[in-house]
C-alpha cells in the first residue's frame, strides 16, 4: 500500500477488498504501525485503507486519532474520513471534516458532506454549517450536502427553506 506507484497501491486496495472479515481483522496491525512510519505516502495509503476497511479496523481508532493532529493537512483529513468510516460516533474527526467543506478542492468538500452525512444524528450541531454547503458553487457537492442532511433525519429540520 505504500508504493509510489498508483497502480500498485490501487490494485493491493482493491485485493484488500476482497479479504473477508477475519482476514481484514488481521491486517489491522500493519496499517496502525504504518500510520507512524515517516513517509506520509505510506501513512496516507494506511490511513485510506483503514477506511476502507470500514467496522474490521475499529482497532486502528487509537492511531488514527493520533493522525488527526499531524502536522499534513491530507493525513489528518484522511484520518477523519477514515475514523467515520470506521465508527460515525467518534466525534474527534468532525472538526476536520466540517473545515473539509471550505476546502478549495471539490473532492474534498464533496467527501467532506459525505462523511458528516455518515454521523447521523450525533451531528446535529452541524446542521448550519452543512446547511451553508447548500450554497456551493459545485452541484455535486450540493447535492452531497443535501443528501448528509437527508442522513441526519429529523435533526436538520432548520435546513429546510420554509
């Protein structure tokens, strides 16, 4: 997964896909010890990995928190991401990804209402700044946007126009 080459690091991604459970469970603690190597590639790759991984990697919770105050603002994005992927309850990662939503890059922002909309209902305090999304100039992202306030249900009421 830390390979510079990105047909490499796609193609063990999407082989990771395919592992079952148990077999994801064990791979867990080479992505945590990767996460506090020195190459950022690699701590990127591990942290986007864990994501993927979704509930197996609930163990790597610890060292992704720990990702969240990096000095590289694309690992402590990644992180976020990763954490909610992971368990949409832990709320360290909310403050990264309500920022990702300012981001300049569409994919970030677009990931960004994306992961918040994947909190649910522990999120209610997002709802005016989700809300503010709504007014992207990127129709994906404000359809995004529209969607993750979908997803917090009765909670975004107020972000509805009367």
């Amino acid at each position: 997964m830390g390979s510079r080459n990105r047909a490499i690091r796609d193609d063990a991604s999407e082989r990771m896909s395919e592992l079952n459970l148990d077999e994801r469970k064990k791979l867990v603690p080479h992505f945590v010890h990767a996460l506090k190597e020195d190459s950022i590639q690699l701590q990127l790759a591990a942290a986007i990995a864990l994501g993927k991984m979704g509930v197996s990697a609930g163990g790597a919770i610890p060292a992704l928190k720990d990702a969240l105050v990096s000095d590289d603002a694309d690992l402590r994005w990644e992180s976020a991401v990763a954490i909610v992927l992971i368990d949409p309850k832990v709320s360290e990662a909310v403050p990264i990804l309500t920022e990702g939503l300012q981001d300049a890059r569409v994919e970030v922002r677009w990931d960004a209402a994306y992961a918040l909309g994947k909190i649910g209902k522990a999120a209610q305090n997002i709802v005016p700044i989700l809300t503010e999304g709504l007014k992207d100039s990127d129709s994906d992202v404000r359809a995004q946007v529209a969607y993750a306030l979908g997803e917090l249900g009765v909670v975004a009421e107020s972000a509805v126009p009367e």
